[in-house]
C-alpha cells in the first residue's frame, strides 16, 4: 500500500488486535502519525504504535521520525495496537 508517497508492506494478524507495518525504504521521512493512519485507513480500526524503549525517550511523539530506526539495514517492522 502507498500512503503520503511512501510505500508499505501491511499486515493484519485476524486471531489477534495487533497490525504490522513497514516501510519499504527509509530513504522519506515518516512519522508515527503516519503509520497510525495508514493503519487505521486500513482497518477502520483505532491504531495505537508499540514504541517499546522508544517510548520513554523525550521527544518521542507524534511526529517522530521512525525512518531512522533501521533493523540489519532494512526499515522496522512496527506494530500496532487495533483498537476495534
């Protein structure tokens, strides 16, 4: 899925209220209200990101920038909380 130019793998685990995203490059900014409302756009669904220790950092917000976060060179896997 495409959302603000930025393209994304999603998935959506049925068996649970939890949501998966990420991006396919982290060459664009996006932010943690961005993958909320793609996922919410997907759902219909409220969606709540699991930060973890990000979390707790000052400055960690809404408008975070989550394309510097890199595992083993690729973009996160995030997840999501579904509030349905």
């Amino acid at each position: 899925m495409t959302y603000k130019g930025i393209t994304y793998s999603f998935e959506r685990i049925a068996e649970k209220p939890i949501a998966y995203v990420q991006a396919s490059t982290n060459s664009s900014k996006y932010t943690v209200a961005d993958v909320e409302a793609l996922t919410r756009q997907q759902t219909g669904c409220r969606a709540k990101l699991d930060a973890g220790v990000l979390g707790a950092l000052s400055g960690f917000g809404p408008d975070a920038d989550l394309s510097i976060v890199n595992y083993r060179g690729k973009p996160f896997r995030w997840s999501l909380a579904l509030s349905c």
